[in-house]
C-alpha cells in the first residue's frame, strides 16, 4: 500500500491509500478518485515528504493512519481510501444546508446591508431576512448600536 497526498483543482489537499503507483495513476486517468471535499475528480499528488521506514519487523509496513481511517480494516485491493475527518465534512455539509436555507430565504442587499440593517431595526421598512456585505467598521457600528446581525458561515468554496 502507499499513500499519497492530494490536490484538487480548488486547492483541496487530503490524503488517500492505493495498492501501488500504477494503480492510483489507473484510478486518477478514469476519474475515480473524488476529493472528500468538494467531490473534484480532477486530483493531483501534492507535495509529500518521504516516508521513513522502520527498523526490525516492522521495517516495510505503511505507518497506521490517526482517527477513524487508522481503526478499520485496509481496503480492498484496487480500492481508495481518502483519509477524512467525517466531523469535518458533516460540519461543511450543515454550513452549506445554513447558507442555501438563509440565501432561499432572504433578501440579498449587496453592499447596502449596514442600511437596509438600520432601516429594518429602526422600523423604517418592513421587516424581513437580508444578507449582504458589510466592512469591519459598518459591522462594529451595527453591533454598538445594538443591531442584530451574523455572519453567513464561510464554506471551503467561498475561498476559491
């Protein structure tokens, strides 16, 4: 087995078990490596550094994988396996459900959410759900005048 670090087209980098080289270039040709993130099958190795091995019996024997990928069994021959936290992917996934739910839902205010926040809070307009954008400065001014407002939750997307 070898593992290999990866890189997807959006930056990605996650790791993943194969039988041999020729096998992970076979799986990356035909598009059957996903990357856990974002699910980009376009993936390529990433910089690694050399694994050392070990002296005694042990010499030759992949070094066991921390988390949840280390405790079950290696996989099938020929078969991938992407080392995730599942935490992690369970949390992106629930901040994706958020923005799409507020995005659905609300109106979007663009560059004007500090105004539209005001007018809402103030009752000059009706209210109702807003996102936009707002500099550090207009966001502190918010908060000092009491105006309830959150963040939308970044996902690794919004990086790319």
């Amino acid at each position: 087995m070898i593992r290999y670090t990866l890189r997807c087209r959006k930056d990605h980098q996650f790791e993943a078990w194969f039988r041999s080289s020729d096998d992970y270039d076979a799986q990356a040709r035909k598009k059957r490596v996903p990357c856990p993130v974002c699910g980009d099958t376009k993936v390529e190795k990433a910089l690694m550094a050399p694994a050392i091995g070990r002296a005694g019996k042990d010499k030759g024997k992949p070094e066991p994988v921390p988390g949840p990928a280390a405790e079950t069994a290696a996989p099938p021959a020929g078969a991938v396996q992407l080392v995730a936290d599942p935490r992690r992917q369970a949390l992106i996934q629930a901040m994706r459900e958020l923005r799409a739910k507020i995005t659905e839902n609300a109106d979007y205010v663009g560059d004007k959410f500090a105004e539209e926040a005001r007018k809402i809070h103030y009752n000059e307009t009706e209210p109702r759900g807003i996102y936009g954008e707002a500099s550090r400065e207009e966001a502190e001014a918010l908060a000092e005048e009491g105006i309830e407002f959150a963040p939308l939750p970044p996902v690794p997307e919004d990086r790319n």
